[in-house]
C-alpha cells in the first residue's frame, strides 16, 4: 500500500506520498497556519486530500511537535501552544475518514533514520534531536518503542544538573537547557556579551572563553548520552537538529560520551543524520 506522511511543523507544513518501494511520488509543503487549530486541522486535511488524489489507498501517518498523553489522547509538551489540550488525532481521523498513525518529531526522526537513513543497518537506534529543543526516539527492529506511558527515550527532560538552569516544563537542570541551540547561544552570551548564533559561535573557540564554553559542552553532551548507553546500550545514536552540524561531537563530543559510559568496552557508533529537515516527513510516512 501507499504512504502518506505529514510533518507539521510550526511555520511549515509538508506532505509526502510514498509508494510501496518508498519512493517519492509527491511532495509538497504549505505554510503552517499559527496560533489557529481549526486552521491546521483544515490546512492538513487538504494536504492529505490532495495527495489522496494520487492514489488509490494509503496508510496515513503525522508527526507532530509534541506527544500524544496515553492517559487523555490529547496533545501535551508541545511548542506550538495552539495544539495542547486538543484532540489532533481523533478530530483529523473525522475529517480524513480513516484510521491514522501519529508521533512526536523526535520519534518520526528516529524512525526515518533507522528505517531509510544513517542507522539503517542497526537494529536498535536511539535518535537524538538537538535543536531548539532536544528530544529523543528509539527504534528497535525498525518499530517505535513507545513505553507504557509513551515517554520512551525523552531523555531532553532528564536532569542533567541538580537545582540547575530553569526548564519550561517545571524542573531545573534539564539536558534541554545545557545542550539545545538556544541554550548554548546563552552561555554564550553570560560568557561574552555577544549575541551570536551557533555557527557563528564555533568559528570563534582558539581562545580561553571559547575553550571554557566548549569544554562545558562537550562534558553536558557526554554525560548526557552516557547515561542513555548505560541504560539502553543501542547499536547505534544518530544526532539530528541544528546542533548536529557541528562537526566536533563526532570526535571530541564521541569522546567525551565514551568516557562516561560505565563500560570498559564502548564502540558505540554516534551517527550524523542523513535525511535533514526531510526525517519528519519520512518518519511519519514510515509509521
Ligand atoms: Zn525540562
């Protein structure tokens, strides 16, 4: 059968219709309609209506920004706040007239990574997501391990540090507030005064302040994947988001999660992405 994957995005929507060889038979990407949810609801129904057009039947999947609570079926966690609280799944099965198949970003991204990208010759993969937030998905044998809660593998709300930097979600010292874009271009800025972005930020580490801020990183980074080897030893880590482009976590920052492990033996492949801003997409069509 046909797949059709949805990744809403908060400013951009896009469509995918894949066939059963997982190749692209359409794509297409519509502005995300903000702070409106009948909007979105509209906006998504008539992207997937319009690759309905292209084919006879097809399974549907959509990722998310944000998870699904097991325990209400609605959307909670999620950074574009017109979602939270509301029935997206239930509400876009009424109007689409079949069953679909949905997921946080971070899941989809570990999905399409172990299924068509840079995992897919491992069996069990844990998919990072390091962007303005940080999340994570597993995969194990090309299937979402969700938990009995659906929680699994959100390790951007583990506590990294104790009575730490203020999280969002109500604790303190959250890995999402050390190792994410945004928080490192803070530390950056407690640092030097500058108000300068990440690839800004890495052109200018030769000197002592730029050597302290990436010593802290990488020390955040290794501790905080470490913990996640020590607990669920995958076969592989593929790091997605704006903070994979930078090119020393796949030596020093691989380093540094290696010293952490509680092993004598650690060999753990740490992966960049293949697939970019195109994984949710994948994802979602892959679910
Ligand atoms: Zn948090």
């Amino acid at each position: 059968m046909n797949r059709i994957g949805i990744d809403l995005g908060g400013t951009k929507t896009e469509g995918i219709l894949l066939d059963e060889n997982l190749e692209t038979i359409e794509r297409k990407r519509v502005p995300t309609p903000q702070n409106d949810y009948n909007a979105i609801i509209n906006s998504i129904t008539n992207l997937v209506n319009e690759l309905k057009t292209k084919t006879n039947e097809s399974t549907i999947g959509i990722c998310t920004p944000g998870a699904i609570s097991k325990k209400t079926g609605l959307i909670k966690n999620s950074n574009t706040q017109c979602l939270i609280g509301m029935p997206l799944k239930e509400d876009l099965e009424k109007t689409l007239g079949q069953t679909i198949s949905m997921e946080n970003d971070a899941n989809c991204f570990a999905m399409a990574e172990a299924k068509m990208g840079a995992a897919k010759d491992f069996d069990v993969v844990f998919g990072v997501i390091m962007g303005t937030g940080v999340g994570g998905g597993i995969v194990i044998n090309k299937k979402i391990h969700s938990g009995r809660t659906n929680i699994a593998g959100e390790w951007g709300h583990h506590t990294l540090i104790q009575n730490g930097n203020k999280c969002y979600c109500g604790k303190n010292g959250c890995v999402e507030t050390y190792i994410s874009g945004p928080a490192l271009e803070k530390k950056w800025n407690e640092l030097t005064g500058k108000q300068e972005s990440l690839p800004q930020i890495i052109q200018n580490l030769d000197n002592e302040i730029g050597i302290q801020w990436k010593n802290e990183f990488l020390n955040n980074f290794g501790i905080a994947l470490a913990n996640v080897i020590d607990i669920l030893d995958p076969d592989a880590i593929v790091l997605g988001g704006g903070v994979s482009n930078i090119s020393f976590l796949y030596d020093e920052g691989k380093k540094a999660v290696y010293d952490k492990v509680f092993s004598d033996l650690v060999d753990t492949p740490i992966l960049k992405n293949q697939l970019g801003d195109s994984a949710g997409v994948f994802g979602a069509s892959l679910l």
